[in-house]
C-alpha cells in the first residue's frame, strides 16, 4: 500500500499537523496515565482502521513499557482480565466516542458513569480530548491511505514538537 499523498511534505497539511500535534501536549502533559492515553488512541485506532495509527500507538506504548500481552489484547478488552476497571471504563469511553454513527446516544450514561468514578475532571477533560484527537488524526491518515508499518517510537514527536 502506498500513500495516496504525502501529508509531510506539503506546506499546509505540515502546519495543520504540526496545530494537531502541539494540542495533543495538553493531553500528554495532563495527570491521564499515558498507558491510558495510548491504550485509548490504539483502540480508537483499530475500529477507524488506520494502520498508521495502530503502528505509532502500539510502538509508542511498547517503548514506554506497555507489554506486548495487554497491546494485543486491547482489540479483545471485553474478553480479558489484564486491564483494570479504570482503563476498561477508558477504553468503553473510546469506543463510544468513536463509534458515533453506530450509536446515536454517542457516550451511554453507564460509561460516562464509570468513567466519573475512575477519573478526576482534568483527567475527563483529558480523555475526551483525547478521543477527539485520535479520531481527526485517524480521519487524516485514513483519508491519504497513510500505510502502518514504518513508524519509530518518538518520531512523531521528533517531527512536530
């Protein structure tokens, strides 16, 4: 698979990366657990299919610590014990907040629920964020066919911070 065009080397498309890039240190400098952040952005990830997103949110985590059992669980989280309550409630939330169209409540109040009790308001304010996030960059890299495949951990921070 080849991209269909080349985010990075187009003037406007670098700028709006670069925009997209520096909202997300919010997310990252927020008290959210970055395992969380990541398990979030690989789920949202998984159900838009966007390889290239699966590929940095995977390679990301995996360099920060994450194991490789919980990484290839995360597709399966319903069905596995190896994510506490907290991130379950993260990654239902995720979910919810991806799959708009199929559910046209968006986030249940059971969610919502679960995530309030798990989660302080900086931390909300986080998550909800970074879903928004996650699905416009998906959207993005989608949209140009960006493939999965060549990404390095820290390379994305070293081309727009």
């Amino acid at each position: 698979m080849e991209a269909r065009f080349d985010m990075r080397a187009n003037e406007v498309a670098t700028k709006f990366a670069k925009r997209l890039a520096n909202a997300g240190l919010v997310i990252h400098q927020s008290s959210l657990p970055k395992s969380t952040l990541e398990l979030v952005s690989l789920r949202a990830s998984q159900i838009n299919g966007c390889g290239w997103c699966v590929d940095l949110h995977t390679k990301e985590a995996a360099a920060a610590g994450e194991t490789a059992v919980r990484l290839h669980l995360v597709a399966a989280w319903r069905e596995s014990t190896v994510f506490t309550e907290a991130e379950r409630a993260a990654l239902a939330f995720a979910e919810e907040g991806t799959r708009l169209a199929d559910a046209h409540h968006g986030v249940s109040d059971e969610t919502w629920a679960q995530v309030r009790e798990h989660y302080d308001d900086d931390q909300i304010a986080a998550l909800v964020s970074s879903v928004a996030l996650i699905n416009a960059a998906n959207r993005l890299t989608v949209i140009v066919h960006e493939p999965g495949g060549s990404y390095e951990p820290g390379m994305f921070a070293a081309e727009f911070y």
